[in-house]
C-alpha cells in the first residue's frame, strides 16, 4: 500500500470519551484512483502529518501515544455482539444485547476466579 499526500482542510474535531479526537478533513476534487487510495486506507493504523500549506510551521509536535486500533474490551464486546446476533436469529427466545452481555462476562469471570490459586 502506497503512502499518499493530498492537500486537505480540517473541516471538524470531536471529542471521545476515551480522550481521543475524531477528526474530518475535506479534500479538493480527487480521480477515481485517488479516491480509491484514499479508502483502502480505512480502518488501517496510519502516520498523519498535519502541517499548515501557506505558511512554515515553527516545529513539530509528536504525539507519542501508541494506537493499536479497538481496545480489547472494544474488541471483546464487539465479538459478543456477533455471537449474540447469531444466536438470536436461531432462537425463538433472545434476550436483550446488554442481558447476554452481562451474563457471558459473568462466566468469563468466574472462569477466571477458577484459575486463582486460594490464599
């Protein structure tokens, strides 16, 4: 996968509840191979440069936090949700998303209370 640079404006900044910001850029009109380029990249860990074009930054600000996408309680929940979607489409009798939720993690807890060795 190629590297690309495209001239952009931040068109918006949100914040997250995890401390993290959500950010929206325009690009100029791109071809259809830009565009492609530019959405093989989503969902990929990337490198983002932010540099003003009409003017010469004073430096540069690294942000040095490691992103490796979803946490792994994201990660987990979002596979329960699976689960949960399958098993309920084979069943007459689904419970709710958040009921299932807390019942799998449950077990999974006293799965792992099982392992802990008595003091």
């Amino acid at each position: 996968m190629q590297a690309l640079t495209t001239p952009a404006i931040l068109t918006g900044a949100s914040t997250r509840l995890d401390g993290s910001l959500g950010l929206r850029f325009a690009t100029p009109e791109l071809n259809s191979g830009e565009k492609v380029s530019i959405l093989n990249l989503i969902g990929k860990n990337l490198k983002l440069l932010i540099q003003p074009e009409d003017q010469i930054a004073p430096g540069l600000v690294e942000v040095q936090s490691k992103f490796d996408g979803k946490k792994p309680s994201q990660r987990l929940r979002a596979i329960l949700y699976c689960l949960w979607r399958q098993e309920s489409e084979q069943s007459d009798h689904a419970q709710d998303f958040e009921t299932f939720y807390r019942a799998k993690i449950e077990s999974y807890i006293e799965r792992v209370k099982l392992e802990l060795t008595p003091q």
